[in-house]
C-alpha cells in the first residue's frame, strides 16, 4: 500500500514537472491569440512562443565581460524554482506531488526566491535599464507579496490548513461568508497574478520601450539559451499562478468529471478562462502609470484583508 | 416572515447594498446614475414583495411609484444634466481606492459589531438589518469623499434608498398617502438640485467642491 502510494507520488511528481514546463508556453500563446482575437487582428499562432524558444536555443549567446557568475546562474535558478513550484500545486484533482513538504508560504517565498535572482541578474550586468528595472521589480514586489499573502490567508483561514492541496481539497465545500469571503479574495488574487507576472497594467510584456519596462529591463542583458530560459520560466511562473488561482478560487467541478481525464478538462476550460479575463484586461486597460501602481496593489492587499475579515466572522 | 421571503429579500438587500460599494469604486458620472437606478429598482422590488405578503394594494402602488419616480425619472433627470456637457464625466474622490476600501470595511464592521447587537430586538432578521445599515453608512461615507456635486447628490439619492430600505425591514410602514408624498418629495429635490447643479455649473464653469472652495478665497 505504501509502495503504491509512492510510486503514484513519483509518476505524479515527474508528469506535473514535465507537464507545466511544457503547456505554459501553449498558455502564453493562447492569451496572445486572445487578445488578437479581441484587438481585430489575426495574430500569430499559439505555438508560437515554442518557436521562439527554438529560436533562442540555438541562438550564439553573448555575456557581458562585468557580469559575475550570478548573471551566468540566475536563469538556472529562476528556472529551477517554477519546476519546483510546479510539484508544489495540486493538479487533476489530486494531492501535489510535494504536498507536506510546504504550504502556501514556502510557495510565496519560493516566488519571492525567483524574483530576487531576476532583480539581481538585472543588477549584476552593470547596464542602466538592468538596474533601472531591478529597482522598479523589487518596489512591486515589495506591495504585491503582501497582495498574494492575503488573498491566500482567508482561504486558509477557511480551510484550516496551509497546505495548497487540502486547501483546494476544502475550497468547494464553503458557503455563505465563505464563498463571498472567496470571491472576494480571488479578485485580490487576480490584482496581484497581473503585477506578479507583469502583465497589464502594472508591466507591458512586449515592450522595449525605456520609460515603460520592468520584467524586460532585467533581462535585457541575457540572450541565447539564457534568455530562453527567463522566458520560459516567466511563461511557468504565469500558467502556475492561472493553475494556483483555478484550483483555489474557482474549485467547483460539475457531478460529471469523475474521472482524471473529464478532471484535467474542466480544469483546462477554467483556465482558459482565466486566459480569458487576462487577455481581456489587456485589451481593455492602458498600462497605468508607475505612481499609480501602489493604489491598485493596496486595493488587491484591502480585499484580501476584507476577505479574512469575512472569514474569521 | 418566511423563509422564501427571507431570502428573496437578502438577495435584494445584498444588491441594494453592493450598488453603493460599486458606487464607491465607479469614477464615471454615468456608472454612478446607472448604479443608483438598479439600486432603486432592487428597493422598489423589496417592496414589491413585501406588498404580495400582506396582499396590500396601496403598497403596490407605492412600489411602482418608486419604480417610477426613482428607477426611471430621476436617473432620466440626471442623465440629461451630464448629457448638457458641463459637468465632467467622471467624479473625484478624496480617497485612493484602497483608502476607500479600508474606510468600508470599518464601516461594515462598525454596523455589525455595534449596532446590529444594539438593535437585535428590534429587527425581524440580524443579516438583513446589517446588510441595510451598512449600505447606509457607506452611501454616507460616498456623500462625504466625493468631490463633484452630481456625485454627492447621487451619494444622497443613495442614502434614501437604503433608509427606504432599512425601514422598510423594521417593518415601521406609515401611511400609503405619506409614502407617496416621500416619493414626490424626491422628485422634487431631484428637479430642484439638477436645476441648482445646472445654475452653479454656468456661474463657475464648475461643481468640484474644491475648485469652488478657492472661488470664495
């Protein structure tokens, strides 16, 4: 029984760190094609951002002669720790492969952990937008940790427990407070999965433009496989963050996924709406301005906080 | 009260009172008019049902009244005001959105640690009490940090409809005649305050507060 449930552990463990790694790019695409869609343009594929990660792995890779061995490392290291965060969330409607080995503040640390090797791989090249965007990376985060702090605490609150797995086990039985108390913390979480993931309003994904980067400021510098890599693990962190948000906000599965399969479609339709509302966004709101990102990140703190008052009532 | 009734009721109650949350976080003139008439609409709706369980005529009539004269004529009014193009369309705050949020949730828990327990023997149930008191100390709250006029009058408009609301879940009803007349009271104050609006906005080119603030300077 025990060697059973261990070896259902491992396959879970390899097919989760495959599996993200090698559907978030599809993700990406899928947002980029909705917003096409949404925006009266063609677009490009969705598999497009697999070929441009093809691209970047075969591309020569240049390294500047200031940057230190934190520079060669941090794509590694970001990389590594959305693997890792992967075997973290619980999918297909069973326990995380890594479930009792963390809860949700190791996932939020874990985050944090990527963020500070992304701020400091921008610092280390010594070039002006680096450092430009590791400073402005380091003022979001400071504001947006706390934003996915608090739309987590009222779930656990409810759920009375920490670990994601049997928070997202006990999310779909709550009613009354506790479902308002939900919704409303999954509209801080929401907030804060756009400024973690540098998504609109808070960061453009596409631009190069110097007035108005953040997450391609610090990369700047890397090309190759490297960039290839930050790419990827910012496409990871971004599809974790959708599955984090479904499996914890939206829980509900219809009587008729029985199934590991059915599961892993509804699950699949509920993050394409999360695309949905993502994309949506981002065609409907301007970038705002940077004074003016503290006000939306405190309103994403503010409802996880009115979430938890919710829940303790 | 029954059951049925009861939540029939909380789902309105919960309308009534998460228009004016939204209201709060509406920048646009227009949002805030539209937000106003569905709030009137859930009241009126309230009333309605009421009025089927004690099977009362005149308090249909005033239902459509308020229907008519809240949900209808006084949206209509104030659309035609920000229709004339001399009011912006959007109103400012004195507070950031989460300043906003913070100052509801104190709100919202000031209605129910405090007053909902001071008035448990007076009210027929706890969560509907609460839900229209809140209401009323937000739209309170909206009155006092907007800063354009048709923002406040709006906040005002507000604050009648949940202590139409609140009173109404007391089960303190008066007279159908008074009631009409409340209503008729209401159209007037909303004929005279867009017509004030209107002379103010020609005079001063203006109804921010602040702005007018400096005038008398």
């Amino acid at each position: 029984m025990g060697d059973a449930l261990i070896s259902m552990t491992n396959t879970t463990l390899l097919l989760q760190v495959v599996l993200i790694p090698a559907l978030a790019p599809l993700f990406v695409g899928v947002i980029r094609k909705m917003k096409a869609i949404m925006q009266n343009r063609h677009g490009a594929s969705i598999v497009q951002p697999y070929r441009e990660l093809r691209k970047l792995f075969t591309k020569e890779e240049i390294v500047s002669e200031d940057s230190s061995f934190i520079f060669l490392i941090a794509p590694f290291i970001v990389f590594a720790v959305t693997l890792v965060l992967g075997a973290m969330v619980p999918l297909f409607g069973l326990p995380a492969p890594l479930a009792g080995h963390g809860d949700l503040l190791t996932f939020i640390s874990l985050v944090a952990l990527a963020a500070f090797f992304l701020a400091l791989s921008g610092l280390d090249a010594g070039g002006a937008f680096g450092g430009m965007g590791s400073s402005r990376e380091m003022t979001i985060a400071s504001m947006t940790e706390a934003g996915v702090l608090f739309s987590f605490l009222p779930v656990a609150f409810l759920a009375a427990s920490a670990d994601l797995s049997l928070m997202a086990e006990r999310t779909g039985e709550f009613t009354g407070s506790g479902l308002v108390a939900l919704l409303i913390a999954l509209g801080g979480f929401f907030i804060a999965l756009l400024a973690e993931n540098a998504r609109y309003p808070f960061d453009n994904p596409s631009t190069h433009l110097e007035l108005t980067m953040v997450h391609e400021a610090m990369i700047l510098e890397y090309s190759g496989r490297r960039l290839a890599l930050m790419e990827w693990a910012a496409a990871n962190k971004l599809f974790l963050f959708a599955i984090v948000g479904v499996q914890l906000f939206i829980p509900w599965m219809p009587a008729w996924a029985a199934t590991a399969p059915l599961i892993a479609l509804v699950a699949g339709l509920k993050i394409g709406l999360l695309a949905f509302a993502i994309a949506f966004v981002e065609s409907t709101i301007a970038k705002l301005r940077y004074f003016r990102l503290p006000d939306l990140l405190l309103s994403s703190f503010m409802l996880g906080v009115i979430a938890l008052i919710l829940a303790a009532f | 009260m029954d059951t049925s009734l009861v939540a029939a009721l909380l789902i309105l109650d919960t309308a009534v009172f998460l228009a004016v949350v939204v209201m709060h976080l509406a920048k646009k003139h227009s949002a805030l008019i539209a937000l106003y008439a569905a709030q009137s609409i859930a009241v009126s709706g309230m009333l309605l049902l009421i009025a089927r369980e004690e099977h009362s005529a005149s308090t249909y009539a005033v239902a459509a009244a308020i229907f008519l004269a809240k949900g209808a004529l006084v949206p209509w009014l104030l659309r035609r005001l920000l229709a004339k193009g001399n009011i912006p369309a959007t109103s400012a705050s004195y507070l950031s959105t989460p300043e906003t949020l913070f100052g509801l949730l104190l709100v919202t828990l000031f209605v129910q640690t405090l007053l909902v327990p001071a008035l448990a023997d007076l009210v027929r149930s706890p969560g509907l009490a609460f839900l229209a008191l809140s209401a009323l100390f937000a739209s309170l709250l909206l009155a006092l940090t907007r800063k354009g006029a048709l923002a406040q009058i709006v906040a005002i408009l507000a604050i009648e409809n949940s202590l139409v609301a609140f009173v109404m879940l007391l089960g303190l009803r008066t007279h159908a005649l008074l009631e009409f007349g409340i209503v008729l009271d209401i159209l007037v104050w909303a004929f005279v305050a867009s017509a004030f609006v209107g002379m103010i906005t020609r005079h001063f080119g203006s109804t921010d507060v602040t702005i007018m603030k400096q005038l008398s300077e």
